[in-house]
C-alpha cells in the first residue's frame, strides 16, 4: 500500500492525516519533532490544579466556515466560548474591541453621545472600522478619536509584538482587531466558536487515532531515514527545509511565563491586554476557557521576542512584499520537486487562525490528491 509522509501534527498535518487515512484509506507517517501532538494549539491538564493551559498562548476556535466546524466537531464537543477580554489603557481595564462601550467606558456621556453619534452617521451601525482607515478621517472630533485609539490600543502594543509602528507592518495584521461601531463586545463575530471540550490536544489525539497513521513523535524529519513516500506534506518552516539556501524567512515568536497563584481568580476575564505599560502584551488566565474550579489559578504572562534559531518558536511568519520574495523563490524549490507540498501557518508562511489551517488543509488535498 502507498505510504505518505506528512510533517508536523499540529491541527493541519492532523487534518491532512486524517483525510488521506480516512477517504484514500491510505498508509501515512505523522512526524512531529515535539514529544507531543497538536502544534501550537497544544493544551493540557495542569497536575496540580486540574486546569487546562494553553501551553502556547490563548487559543479561540472561531470560523464561518460550516464545513470546518462540522468537520472538528465529530472528533470534539464544544465548550461555547465568547472571547471578552480587556485592554488596561490609562489604568483602567476596559472593553477590547475598541467599540462604542469602550467609548462610555473612557470619556464623558456628552463627548460619548458626540463621537457615537457621528461615527454612526460616517460609518453606519455594526460597522468595523481598521484603525489605519479611522485614522485617514477628517472630521475634528473622529480625528481626535482614532488619534487616542491609534496612540492608546495599537502603538505601543504594535511596537511591543513587532518591534516596529502599525504603518510598517502590513495593515492587514490591525485589521484583525478592527473598531467596532457596535455594543458588540466580542472579540470575534464568526458563527461558530469555541473551546474543545477536553481540550486540543485531545480532539487533535482523536483525529489521528486510526489504523492507517502511524504516529512518530520526537522525531525531525532531518532524522528521518525512510525514503519513497508517495507524496510528502510539510508543516513546518520552509526555509529550514531548503537548509537556508536562499536566506532565513524572518519570524515573531514569544516567551510566557507561567505562574500558578494561590487565590481562585487573579482577573475578571480570560485575557488582559497591556497596549503600553510593561513589556508583556497580555496576560491570559487559563481557567476560563473550559470554567475549570480550583482554588487556585494559573496565569500567563506573554512576552514577545525576535525568533532565533534554536532558542525559541516560531510563532508568526511577518508578512511584507520582501519576505513574500524570499517565501516565493523557496516555494519555486519546491517545485521542482513531484509530490512535496507545504503547508500550514509556518509551511505557507502566512498568519493563519486555526480554521483557516483546516481550510487550506481541504483546499490542497482537493488540489492534489
Ligand atoms: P503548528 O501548530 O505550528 O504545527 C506545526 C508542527 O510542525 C509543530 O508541532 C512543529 O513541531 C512541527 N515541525 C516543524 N518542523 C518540523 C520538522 N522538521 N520535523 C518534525 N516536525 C516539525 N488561531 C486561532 O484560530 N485562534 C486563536 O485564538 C489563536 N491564538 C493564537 C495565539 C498565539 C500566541 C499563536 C502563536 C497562534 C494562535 N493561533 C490562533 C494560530 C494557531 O496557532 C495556528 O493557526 C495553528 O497552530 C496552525 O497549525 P499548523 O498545524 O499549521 O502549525
Ligand atoms: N493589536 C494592538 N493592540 C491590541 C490588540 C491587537 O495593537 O490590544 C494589534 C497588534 O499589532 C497585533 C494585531 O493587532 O499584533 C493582531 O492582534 P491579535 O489579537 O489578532 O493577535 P494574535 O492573537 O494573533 O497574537
């Protein structure tokens, strides 16, 4: 029977694995250099607390893609889950998206009855707004408002997580977290969202539970001797597989301190974030994704560093036209050779959320197979 290779069992080697098993009935080898599964999505219990910790950073399954979601739930139930969090600006812990509560939440009724009153009519209601669009506003009262949200949310955060201004980074990066000209305290307004029940680790356990993937952790594939895979799909970083030949992809990667505390909650919601004081951005509190009891709590405090081999992860590829350059002349490489395929965040050097990775994952095996 034909043997496939796929490289990295975060949730996009998991889904490729998962599909060629299940529909080709297919053998296929699922390497993973960690002693673990699930990629940076990779969660687990906490032994003393019973809390469940995203090991790698706060994790909020959300989409509007049916078929991704009907797809993940066959191997997970759902804890439904609104992510709330706050951004401390000024002292005060107030509403993240900047909407129109955070709004009244930062100025007086009066000056906030003017500002909603006229971004409504600029923008219309349920409008989100990229603070790099707000900030081209002529309006007297608009302008001084996105100065205070550009100078109070996004600068220095923006500086912190990439050590450079919103401007110079693509604007499709603070567009994530758009203004909100809505009450809507969401941080996301997809469809379906959610925390897997018993956590990723699990759900991504359950997808690559099957007779035809044999799973090999704490193996590199630089150590993998077995030749003649039928077809090899790449999740990890493209650069590091053509060893660098045509320079390093550059990449944001982060450090968290883990800290359990001795008292039941240390804050209101599941994340904080610090736009300016400190040189962490946020803090997460685990327990609230799956309302897990104990009378203790675990905290994590994330610091964002320059990516250096061998010392940290790779967390965000950097989009700009120059690394786009370099990521094409690797994928060019590639090319050349028959059935190696890269994918995933880091493969296809581009910030995906976790459902985008599902439906990448879809898009290439309808593609190739
Ligand atoms: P990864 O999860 O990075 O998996 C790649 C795997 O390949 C890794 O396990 C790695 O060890 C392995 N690997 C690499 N090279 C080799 C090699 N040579 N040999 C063997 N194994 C190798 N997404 C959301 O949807 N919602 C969120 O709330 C969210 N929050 C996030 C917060 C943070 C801090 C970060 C960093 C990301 C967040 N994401 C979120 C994005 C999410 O982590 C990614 O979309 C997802 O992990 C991508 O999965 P992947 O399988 O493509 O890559
Ligand atoms: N951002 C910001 N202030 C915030 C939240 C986000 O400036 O309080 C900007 C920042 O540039 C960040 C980007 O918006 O990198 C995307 O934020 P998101 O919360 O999506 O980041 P992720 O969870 O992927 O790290």
């Amino acid at each position: 029977m034909d043997k496939n290779l796929v490289v990295g069992a975060g949730i996009t080697g998991a889904v490729i694995a998962n599909k060629i098993a299940n529909e080709l009935d297919e053998k296929v080898v699922l390497i993973d250099r960690r002693s673990t599964v699930a990629g940076n999505s990779y969660d687990y219990k906490d032994k003393e607390t019973g809390i469940t910790v995203h090991k790698y950073g706060p994790h909020i399954f959300h989409t509007n893609n049916k078929e991704v979601w009907d797809y993940l739930s066959k191997f997970t139930k759902w804890n439904y889950f609104f992510l709330k969090p706050n951004a401390v600006i000024e002292g005060e812990k107030v509403t993240l998206p900047f909407n129109l509560t955070t709004i009244r939440e930062l100025f007086s009724p009066q000056m906030a009855d003017r500002l909603e009153e006229k971004l409504i009519s600029e923008y219309g209601y349920g409008i989100k707004v990229p603070i790099l669009k707000l900030k081209e506003i002529e309006d007297k009262d608009l302008k001084f408002l996105s100065d205070y949200i550009y100078e109070h949310v996004f600068k220095n955060y923006t500086m912190k997580q990439w050590g450079v201004k919103p401007e110079e980074i693509d604007p499709s990066v603070t567009a994530r977290v758009p203004i909100y000209i809505s009450h809507d305290n969401r941080y996301f307004q997809d469809k379906y969202q959610g925390i897997p029940l018993n956590g990723y680790t699990k759900m991504i356990e359950k997808m690559v539970e099957h007779e035809n993937i044999e799973l090999r952790l704490g193996l590199d594939y630089k150590e993998l001797k077995d030749p003649g895979f039928k077809r090899i799909f790449y999740t990890g970083a493209i650069d590091e597989y053509f060893e660098y030949k045509y320079g390093r992809l550059p990449y944001r990667s982060l450090r968290f301190d883990v800290q359990t505390l001795d008292r039941e909650y240390y804050q209101k919601t599941v994340v904080t974030n610090y736009p300016n004081n400190y040189d962490f951005t946020r803090i997460t509190e685990h327990k609230y994704f799956l309302d897990e009891k104990s009378n203790k709590t675990i905290i994590s405090v994330e610091y964002p560093e320059e990516f250096e081999l061998g010392k940290n992860e790779r967390y965000y590829p950097i989009s700009s036209p120059e690394n786009q350059a370099l990521y094409e002349k690797y994928l060019k490489e590639a090319e050349k050779f028959q059935n190696l395929y890269f994918c995933g965040r880091l493969g296809a050097y581009k910030y995906y959320n976790m459902d985008l990775a599902v439906e990448k994952a879809f898009e290439l095996l309808s593609d190739c197979l």
